[in-house]
C-alpha cells in the first residue's frame, strides 16, 4: 500500500451514532501509512467541508449509518465546491442500500463500502483512486 | 487484489468448509474436549437463592414468561402507532419504542441539526402531542413499554407521565423502562448530549423521582448491548456494563439514596450473538457477580435488591445482509440462548433488520420466532433446565472469573467515568472491533453466507419485499410540530422553562417534576435541552484513536 504521506479525513455527518465502522477504517487507514484526521459525531457537512479544505487533505471518508445518505452527500459535495474543494475525492460507508448506489456515484462519490466487504479491499481501494 | 496489510487473504474457496472450530469461546476462554466434574469450582444452589446464578426466581418462567418486546418505531407517530397495534393483535406483550435521532439527540424537527433525519430510525417524538397519538387507543396501565432513550430520556419520561395524566391512567400504575444508561452512549451508541457530571445528574434524578412516582417502573437500563454491537467480546460486555452499574450506584448513595430501595429497580440490557454456551454463561455469571458485588461491598440485604433483572435483543451484528434469510436461524438460536440465560424480556430482530426497517411480514416472522420457543420447545418448562451441566458450570465460573478482571481493570484505571471522559474505553473497543473485523476477513471466524459457504450468484440481497418509509412522514411531523406550538399558551411555556432552567442552577433540586409540567405545557423537546445547556454546555467527545 502506498498511503504513506497522505491525508485522509474520516467524518461522521448528521447525528448517526454508530462510529465502529469509522474509527475501524480510520485504524486501518492509518496501520496502511496514511496519516488520519477523525472529526467524532455530529458534524455539519459544512463543517466537515472546511476542515477537508483547511487540513489539505487527499480523501474524505463519510461514514452513514442512518438512511440520511443521500441527502447528507449531496450537501457535503456542494459545501466541498463552496470552498473549492470539490476536487478532493469522496468515499462513503455504512448502510448503503444497492438502490442508492448509483444515485451516490452520480453525486461525486468515488467508492462506496459496506461492512461485508474484507478491510484490505476498502483501502485497497481508496489507495487505487488516490494513486491516480 | 496486492499482498494484504494484514498478511491474511481469507478462505481460497469461499465454498470451502472451514476447519474446525477455535477450541476457544469468542472471549478467549479454554473450551474443553469434554467438560468433568473435576473442573466445576462453584456450586451453582438453587434458582431464586443468592447469589442467583441459576436464575432470580424460583419458579422460573413456570411463574410468568418472558415479556416478548419488539424495537418499534419509525416515521410519525400516526405510522407507529398503527404498528404498535398490529404487533399487540398478533401477541406482542410489551411495547418497545424506537425515537428518531432528532428526538434522541434533543433537537426539534424544524432544527437545522434534524434535517434529513426525521422519522428515519424511529419515531419522532417532539413535545407531549406526538406522545398522545403514539399510545392513542393503548391502555398505558395495562401494557409495559420500554423507551431507547438516553440523552432526552428524563424529557421522553416526563411526556410518557404526563400523557398518562391526560389519560386519566395513575402514575403508580404504570409499568415499562426508559433506557437512560448515559456512560455507553459515551462509549458506544452516541447519543449524549451533556457533559457526564450534569448527565449523571439527570440520572439520579428520574430513579430518584421513580422510585417514589411509578414504582413499578424501570427508571434505568444500563446496557452492555451496544458496546457488544460496537465490538467488545461478551465478557468486556457484561464487564463494562457492571462497571457502569456500579458508578450509577455510587452517584445515587452520593444523592442520598436507599441502596436496598433503588437497587431493586436497576435493570440490565445484553446482545444475546451467536456463541451459544457463552451467551447462556454471560447471564449466569452476571446475576452472580452482580448480586455478590451488591453484598459483599455494599452490604446489601434486600433480596430483591441483590436481583440482576435483565433484557436481551437477539441478532444486531451478527445478522448478515447476505442471504438474509439465515438470520431467521441465528435469531432462533439466539433466543434459545437468552431463555436458557434466564432474561427477563427478549427483543429478536427481524431477518432483514441489518439492513431496513423490518417491514410486516418480517417482524411478524421475528415474534413467531418467540412464540415458538416460548409455547413449542418445552424449554422454559422447568427452570435453568442447563444448571449442573459440567460444562456450563465450568463456563460460568470462567466468565466469573474473566468479568470480574475487566471490572477491576476499569476500577484501575479510576473508573468508568474517568474511563469514559478520557476516551480509554472508546479506544479498546474500537480496537476489538477491528481485530474481529480482520478475523472475519482472514476467514478465522466464520460468518455462513459471507465469508463462508457464499453463493457467488448472489447479486444485490434478496430481501424479497423492501420497506419504504413514506417520504412524506417527514413534512407531515414538521407541519404537525409547527401546528402544536401555535396553538399552545405562550405564558405557560415561558413559566414552566423558565422554572426548569432555574431549578437546574439547584444541585439538590430534582428536575423531573420541572420536567412534567413543561410537558403539559407541550414545551418541546429541543426547548429543554437547550435551556439546559445553556447552564451545562456539550461533551466534548475525546476523538483521540
């Protein structure tokens, strides 16, 4: 894996609580090199947009766990273009229906992960599209 | 895919059959090739006999069944509420209320903080109108009802009393359990709202309250579950949670309670997974440490104070959203386990509830589930029919053993509190849970259908119906919610917040009845926590990994 040297942040937008799946690619993240920046719970998509831009960071990571998916992307990718920002790549996990899927890559977001997929695979992914 | 970080590429063949089993219990206890007697320490006594690991009653479920209580809750309070009356035509004997997050986390539905998320999880329960059309035509007095609620829970009680007093139903009368364990949500679920002093607070205040006001009613359920969920094994589960226990213990004798008075009315809240003896070991160790650490170190003497009362819910993540079906079989197993450990209610997830809210047909099949093991098996016929069993008596003691380390682990530490505000529980668990993560990716814990024995034709699951939630629930709780303030008495609200907020100055002052009067005031819920934050601020969450 080559994620040394990159910055990746790992939010957690709206008021879904359940941080597992988050904090365990956050450690993942960062066993894998990467250098991991974890916002905690409850964050605004605007305020997850302005640490994305003000940290410089290569990837965020938003983790949803509630149904509110959709609605909180979008609003995350138009905060991240206010702040010209929406060049940073954008991954989502959690409870992601296969109806919604394409609605979210549509929306911007360049992987999407659920928890059947195996851990290596998740930042095997995110190292390809950081790699390009 | 390249080499793995973790040097581990899973089964080859996914449909390959695994080795055999770990000779070890998920929570890394010795599992013997044939259990003796020899290795039994503890003489297990009898059901209902300090320190009760057989059980808390003598007669066991011969006296009175387990409460078959289902996690409901979605939409607006007219959707749930007509749920709440299919799941009671169809033998549901308690109600178990699932809130929104908006309604979990204190904040309105018009809140910025609640857009997107009203009605998604559960339902949306504002001020004391919604609590009305929730129980509309459901005898409060005759059915117990259990609240998910945690940071808002002495909001969420003080509506539940005062839509009984529209009722004309007596407080005294009224049975059920409202969650409000605050120190997990801090660990695990999320849900806080104050930072843990003030929230410790609020605590003692309901069971204070309760215990005079509803004395059959449960004013805390401290919950292992969902640091289970979160990852930890069931022995840090059970560990944690006694942990918890006893700084709620030591808050109330700080408040002035009676310990052989409040202590009767802690109950417990567990996942049952899917290690079945551990599971069944878990509950038997547990009543027997509790009821021994109660005693021995705070000189309980009441019987009935000694009990560990406990619920269970059957599923969560060891449910798989691959062929989901299998889940009914898992629940099943799981629901065996929770009534050979002895629970006390029993919630079983519907097979498709790791991924949707359940629709009817598979909540219907999740309480068939219990109907079958409550009237067909025989199993609750005679009581803790596994008691003297080499095996889980040798298990208990094990589990005995490993708890009882945990729990002196965190009192190391500085306790659960200091534990808690410095995020070193938080940490641990999030480390477990990716160390079972990578043991299900390496294939050394075996999940049929997902890392084992997988249809590669599967494409996206196969739920057969999927539930939609009605995408205007939503707007109708929002106009609702703006009808009700504008037809209330702008005076009352004014009076009753302003008596909240300046009784919250009064440390020896117990908020609840401030509480109740703003809900008949339909004070809303966001308008209470924010008078109270105002005084106390927010957590601030250790975000440290």
């Amino acid at each position: 894996m080559s994620l040394a040297g990159k910055r990746i942040l790992i939010a957690k937008p709206g008021l879904d609580g359940h941080d597992v799946g988050a904090k365990v690619i956050a450690l993942a993240l960062r066993d894998a090199g990467a250098e991991v920046i974890y916002t905690g719970l409850r964050k605004a998509p605007d305020f997850i947009a302005n640490v994305a831009v003000e940290e410089d960071v290569d990837a965020v990571g938003l983790s949803i766990l509630s149904g509110s998916h959709l609605e909180l992307v979008a609003e995350t990718v138009r905060q991240l273009r206010a702040l010209d920002g929406g060049g940073i790549p954008l991954f989502v996990g959690g409870t992601i229906p296969a109806d919604d899927q394409a609605a979210l890559k549509d929306a911007g977001v360049r992987g999407i992960f659920t928890a059947d997929m195996k851990i290596d695979d998740v930042v095997a992914a995110i190292d390809a599209v950081l790699a390009r | 895919m390249s080499s793995s970080a973790y040097g581990g590429d899973g089964p080859a063949d996914v449909s390959a059959a695994p080795a055999m089993p770990s000779s070890m219990t998920p929570s890394g206890i010795e599992i013997p090739q044939v259990a003796t007697a020899d290795m039994v320490r503890n003489d297990p006594g009898r059901p209902g006999e300090y320190p009760f690991t057989r059980g808390i009653f003598p007669n066991g479920y011969r006296g009175r069944l387990w409460t078959i209580r289902q996690y409901s809750g979605f939409g607006s309070a007219e959707e749930t509420n007509q749920r709440y009356r299919f799941l009671l035509a169809r033998g549901q004997t308690g109600l178990s209320v699932a809130l929104d997050l908006p309604t979990q986390c204190g904040y309105d539905p018009i809140d910025a903080m609640a857009r997107s998320e009203v009605g998604k999880v559960g339902v949306s329960v504002a001020t004391l109108a919604d609590m009305e059309t929730l129980f509309d035509g459901i005898d409060l007095a005759g059915i117990s009802t259990s609240f998910t609620i945690n940071g808002t829970a002495p909001m969420i009680y003080a509506m539940y009393l005062a839509a009984a007093d529209k009722k004309g139903v007596p407080r005294e009368s009224l049975t059920g359990t409202i969650q409000n364990d605050i120190l997990k949500e801090y660990v695990a679920r999320g849900t806080w709202i104050f930072p843990v002093r003030p929230s410790l607070r609020l605590i003692a205040d309901c069971i204070l309250f309760s215990n005079d006001a509803t004395p059959r009613f449960n004013p805390i359920s401290i919950a292992g579950a969902h640091v289970r969920d979160a990852g930890s094994t069931a022995v840090e589960e059970m560990g944690f949670t006694l942990a918890n226990g006893l700084a709620y213990v030591d808050e109330m004798l700080r408040r002035g309670g009676d310990i052989n008075r409040f202590a009767k009315r802690l109950s417990f809240f567990f996942y049952v997974h899917m290690d079945f003896f551990e599971e069944i070991c878990k509950f038997r160790a547990g009543r027997r440490v509790w009821a021994k650490l109660l005693h021995d170190r705070y000189g309980v003497t009441d019987p009935k104070a000694l009990m560990f009362r406990f619920g269970v819910v059957c599923g969560g993540s060891s449910l798989t959203a691959a062929q989901p079906y299998n889940n009914i079989v898992r629940v099943g197993i799981e629901n065996m386990a929770a009534v050979f450990g002895g629970a006390q209610s029993i919630f079983t997830c519907a097979y498709d509830e790791a991924y949707q809210i359940p629709t009817e047909f598979s909540a219907e099949t999740a309480l068939r589930t219990q109907q079958v093991v409550a009237y067909e098996s025989g199993i609750s016929k005679t009581v803790d029919p596994l008691g003297g069993s080499y095996y889980v008596e040798y298990l208990t003691d094990q589990m005995d053993h490993e708890i009882t380390k945990v729990i002196g682990e965190i009192e190391t530490y500085g306790g659960a509190e200091k534990a808690i505000e410095d995020g070193y529980l938080q940490s641990r668990i999030a480390r477990r849970a990716l160390e079972r993560k990578l043991q299900t990716d390496a294939g050394e814990r075996v999940v049929v259908g997902q890392n084992y024995f997988r249809r590669e034709d599967e494409g996206a699951s196969d739920f057969g119906e999927v539930f939609k939630l009605d995408a205007k629930a939503a707007g109708q709780t929002i106009d609702r919610f703006n009808e009700v303030r504008a037809a209330r008495d702008g005076a009352a609200v004014a009076e009753s917040l302003h008596r909240l907020s300046e009784a919250a100055l009064r440390d020896d002052d117990n908020l609840i009845p401030y509480m109740i009067d703003c809900a008949h005031a339909y004070v809303s819920i966001g308008e209470m926590v924010g008078a109270l934050k105002n005084h106390w601020g927010e957590f601030q969450e250790p975000v440290g990994l």
